[in-house]
C-alpha cells in the first residue's frame, strides 16, 4: 500500500511540474488575482475565484495566446493562462448574474 502511496505523489509531483500543472496554477493565481483586486473579500469568493480562474485559464489560454499574437513557448502559456485566469472569473460572474436574473425573471412571470 504505501508503495501506492509514494507512486501517487511522485506522479503528482511530475505532472505539478509539467505543462498542465503550470498552466493550472497560473490560472489559479490570475483568479487569485482578481478576487485580490475585488470589492468582495469572503473566503468563499475567493475559493471560488481560484476555482473559477484555473477552469477558465484551462480552457481559455490558447485565444489569449492567439490574440496577443505570440509564439507557443512554456512562459508565454503560463503567462495566457494567467490572464484567461483573471479575465475568466469576470466571465463566470457575468454568466450566473445573467442565470439569476432570468431566474427571477422567470420566478416573477
């Protein structure tokens, strides 16, 4: 079992250290990032922010990328992730209060 164990986390580890696991972290600290910035302070919000930024940043980095123009180099993905990151958790924000106010549109009807 403990082999397992050992197994896991140097597997972990690897992938922390490669191209995905960069890519999740700059996207979680864009988010980070944002929720620093913002009005709202609630540790909830800024699980959610992190959550939300790595998700987006996942997903998001390769239009940053392609929109700024530049090559595809290990620095320049962290660095589009970052910034899908940041700019995600908006995206997200934007999405639920446009869910909630057809909800209560909706709810009103």
């Amino acid at each position: 079992m403990g082999e397992i164990v050992v197994f896991g986390l140097g597997a972990a580890l690897a992938w922390a250290g490669g191209e995905g696991g960069r890519v999740l972290v700059a996207s979680g600290m864009g988010g980070l990032t944002r929720w620093i910035a913002s009005d709202r302070r609630a540790l909830r919000d800024g699980v959610l922010a992190v959550i939300g930024g790595a998700v987006a940043g996942q997903y998001l980095w390769p239009i940053v990328l392609w929109s700024l123009r530049m090559e595809e180099t290990p620095d320049s993905i962290a660095m589009a992730a970052f910034v899908a990151g940041t700019m995600g958790i908006s995206g997200i924000r934007i999405a639920a209060a446009v869910f909630e106010a057809r909800a209560a549109k909706a709810r009103d009807a």
